[in-house]
C-alpha cells in the first residue's frame, strides 16, 4: 500500500490519552449522552484535528443504518447533457444533507452494473439511473434492495418510475417549422433505437412529416449510438452517397451534431452545408458559429429537483412516486436577425 499511514480510531485514542470507546464516542458526537467531560472532549477532537483524522464512515453507516450518500449513474462524463445533470444534482443533493457519488457506465451494461454494485458496497442511501439497458429486471432487482429512480431514460415498466424529457412535443415544434419553411428533404441521425430517448425524438420527427402531409422516407432515418465519431460517419456516408448534402438535418444529440460539423468543418463546406440544422440538447457555442442551429434544452435543473424529490420520497418510505415529463426549452437560432 505504499508508505502511507492511515490513522484509525485506535491511534487517536492513544494520542489523547484515552480510551478508545472514549475516543470513539467524542468523535461519533455521543460525548454529552456518556456524560464525557469537556476538557477531554476537546483533547480528543483537538488530536484528531491536528492528525486530519474522519472516523470511518463506512462504520457509522452501518451503525445508524444511513450514509447520507446517494449514488448518480451517467452513461457518459463527456456528454454535456450528462454532465450538466450531474452538475445540477450536486448542490440540491448537498442542501438535502446528501453527499453525491457520480459514476460513469460508458453506455456499457456490464460497467453499468459494476458502477451500480460499487455504490450498493458503498451503502447508498438510493440510487438515481440513467439507464443503458433496455430490460427492466435488470433494475427491478436492485430496486427491491434500495430505493432506486430513472432519470433521463425509462426501460417501460411501471414498477420503475422515471423524470425524463418532453422530446417528442420539442422535435415536432421545430422540424415542423423547418419543413414548412424549407420544405424537401430532411435527414434525421440518431442514437441507439431501443432507447427510450431514441424512440421519444423519432416519434416527435415522425409527427412533424405527418403535419405537413410528407411521407416517412425510412432511408433518410439512419442511427447509430450516440458518440460523436458516429456522427461524423452518418455525415460522411450521407454526402458521399448524395454527392451534396440534404436540405435540412436533424442530430438526435449534440454529440452527433460535434461529428457531422466536424465532417463539414474538415472540407471547408460551411458555405454548402445543410439550409437548417436542428439538434436535440444545446450549448452556448451554438451560438458563436457560422450556421444558425435550432437546438432543444433540456432543464438539467428541473431533471435534478424533481428526481432527487422522488428519491427522496422513496427513501422516506412514502407511496411509489409517480413518472413525470419535464418540457424542454426551444433555441430559435434560425430566427434571429
């Protein structure tokens, strides 16, 4: 292990000069309950302050039965849209008297798991999910063990309620006024097809063909994952097989759209790039480039407050909360002078 010395209650004990049930008792915040008295109350705190010395949490959980931790599963630490629900969930969670423990599942099921036991070992009070699996037993049996919500995602199952985004009413409002404007061909590349997010946004694209009476071209729909190399491969494969690029392109994810303006960006074809671009999830930067790209905002904040308000229902032994849609916020770029 090195040349490092951990400290254990034990040293500190004999540091100050006392009892280790003493030390332990001053430390645990029971000193006044043993009738312990001041001066050797301030002994002990005093040795453990100059030693940087914490009494082992994992002991304490298991002695009052609660962490005040809670565990957060992201797919990926690089995904803005992750990353800013990881952001937003960190301070509610601390004025909740909760420290978070964030871990990344890579969009791998088996990491996923391992992520999730990790936490369990860790003895989490609950768990908050962005799941990467589609089969809900592979949840159902972590949420007979502990209290355990689905952010972002759902996997179809009432038994595993979820707070996820209004993407299908988003998608439709801003591809529909992009064919009625433009009018011809649109594109749509996105993620991984049996995910929930997946099905809301195509849903919402399909909706918008069918309000301007335009037919569903299943070869203009075309998904891969999520990552933004994907993105750069379905741009590629889609101006090559046209030899231009089509009139109007919706991203499934800002990820994707990194990887079809990176394909643009590396042939200098700004100047012949798609007439409108929509993508799901927004960033500031949209706003500092060359193409006026509508973008659809999830509220990260909203996401966070009222999952974490369903955990902690949970936790309280409450009723089953019950699966809310949070509305998305539309950025009308193509609009603005």
């Amino acid at each position: 292990m090195g040349s490092y010395t951990r400290l254990t209650i034990d040293d500190i004990a004999r540091l100050a000069g006392v009892s280790r049930t003493t030390a332990s008792m001053v430390l645990n915040g029971r000193a006044e309950q043993y009738r312990i008295s001041a001066a050797t109350q301030e002994r002990v705190l005093a040795t453990a302050r100059e030693n940087s010395f914490q009494p082992s949490h994992s002991a304490r959980s298991l002695r009052i039965g609660s962490s005040n931790t809670l565990g957060l599963v992201i797919p990926e630490l690089t995904n803005f849209a992750h990353a800013s629900l990881a952001q937003a969930m960190e301070p509610i969670c601390h004025q909740a008297g909760y420290q978070l423990l964030v871990v990344s599942s890579n969009d791998d099921p088996a990491q996923e798991i391992a992520g999730i036991e990790h936490l369990i070992a860790r003895q989490v009070d609950g768990l908050l999910i962005v799941p990467c699996a589609t089969d809900p037993e592979i949840y159902l049996k972590w949420a007979r063990r502990l209290p355990l919500f689905l952010v972002d995602r759902r996997v179809g199952c009432p038994e595993l309620p979820y707070v996820v985004t209004d993407a299908e009413a988003a998608v439709t409002a801003l591809v529909s006024d992009a064919l009625k404007t433009f009018g011809g061909e649109i594109f749509y590349f996105g993620g991984q097809p049996d995910f929930s997010p997946s099905i809301d946004r195509l849903r919402g694209f399909q909706a918008a063909l069918a309000q301007c009476g335009m037919v569903d071209a299943p070869d203009r729909i075309r998904a891969r994952d999520y990552r933004r190399s994907s993105g750069y491969q379905l741009m590629q494969a889609c101006y090559r097989e046209l030899g231009r690029y089509p009139k109007l392109l919706f991203t499934g994810a800002i990820t994707l759209l990194e990887g079809a303006l990176a394909f643009i960006s590396e042939n200098r074809h700004f100047d012949i790039a798609p007439q409108r671009i929509i993508t799901f999830d927004d960033h500031n930067l949209l706003d500092c480039l060359p193409l006026r790209i509508d973008s659809i905002e999830q509220d990260s904040e909203a996401l966070a407050v009222a999952s974490l308000e369903k955990l902690l229902g949970l936790i309280g032994e409450k009723k089953q909360p019950l699966s809310q849609t949070i509305p998305a916020r539309l950025h009308w770029r193509s609009r603005r002078p």
